[in-house]
C-alpha cells in the first residue's frame, strides 16, 4: 500500500549544540585552583564561546558557567590575566544569551561595575592583556545596552538621576 500523500510528515527542529567545557572556575576558601591552571581553563573556556553562535546555542548549557563567571573569586582575582579572561568569557556570554543574561540583576551590576574599573585603570595600560581586555570590555557595550532596556526591574528609569 503506498503512503499517503503529506501523512506523518514530521520536521525535525534543528539540534542546538551546547557548552562542552565542564572544568571548574569556582573553588572553596582555602582551596583555590592554581594560577596557571585556572588561567588555562579560562582559555580554553574563551576559545569554545568566541565559536559559539546566537542562533545554534542552548542558552540554558551556560548557565553554570556564567554563575561561576560573575563571581568574586575570578572577578576579584589577584591575577589580572585571570580577570582579562574572565571579561571575555562574560562578555561572549552576554553576547550569546542577548538579550536575556544568563545573570540575577545583582550579578549585572557586580559584573559591570568590575569590568568597568578593570579597563578604566590607567596605571594597567602597559599589561600584556589590556588591548585584548579593552577589545572584549568594549564590545560589551551592545549587549549590555539590550540587556538593560529589556531588563528594566533594575535599572534606573530615564528620568531618575541614579
């Protein structure tokens, strides 16, 4: 019996790729991950979200690594090659999640307050990573400017003089 025309045509959506890296960037007090191995674990997270598209990405596979992005241990870190990687691992996922952040309100604010006193400091300018710093803080700007107009519960309204 021949099938019948157009029955049980089912399109398949396409499969999303999701976030392969599964090393840890948080730690417990006391127990920090050493410089040189975090920084590689940085790089190695940079290089797989700098390929990452928009549209081919489960938004939800970096939500465990964004947490770990906006915390203090790498934001604070000591290391400024540690915060140069972490700034553009925050920002390609704000880039890939625009313009919904992966972030609460409290961890933008964090994460934007942090990043902005990294590339205004000018006694860091002659650091090896500043211009690739600079590069990635800059290009933070679009999407962080979607993320805050569609993002108004925390953000102060126009007319306010927050």
């Amino acid at each position: 019996m021949a099938p019948r025309r157009g029955a049980d045509v089912v399109a398949e959506e396409p499969q999303l790729g999701g976030l392969v890296f599964n090393e840890p960037l948080s730690w417990r007090a006391g127990k920090p991950i050493p410089t040189g191995d975090l920084l590689g674990r940085l790089d190695t997270l940079a290089s797989e979200l700098r390929e990452m598209d928009q549209e081919q990405t489960d938004k939800d596979s970096l939500t465990k690594v964004a947490k770990e992005l906006a915390g203090q241990n790498l934001l604070g870190h000591k290391d400024k090659g540690v915060r140069a990687f972490t700034a553009c691992c925050l920002v390609d996922v704000l880039k890939i999640c625009a313009p919904d952040a992966p972030f609460t309100p409290t961890q933008l604010k964090v994460c934007q307050t942090k990043l902005g006193e990294d590339i205004a400091n000018p006694e860091d300018r002659t650091y090896l990573l500043f211009s690739l710093r600079r590069y990635y803080l800059l290009s933070l700007i679009p999407p962080m400017h979607t993320i805050r107009n569609t993002n108004t519960s925390w953000c102060p309204s126009p007319k306010s003089k927050a």
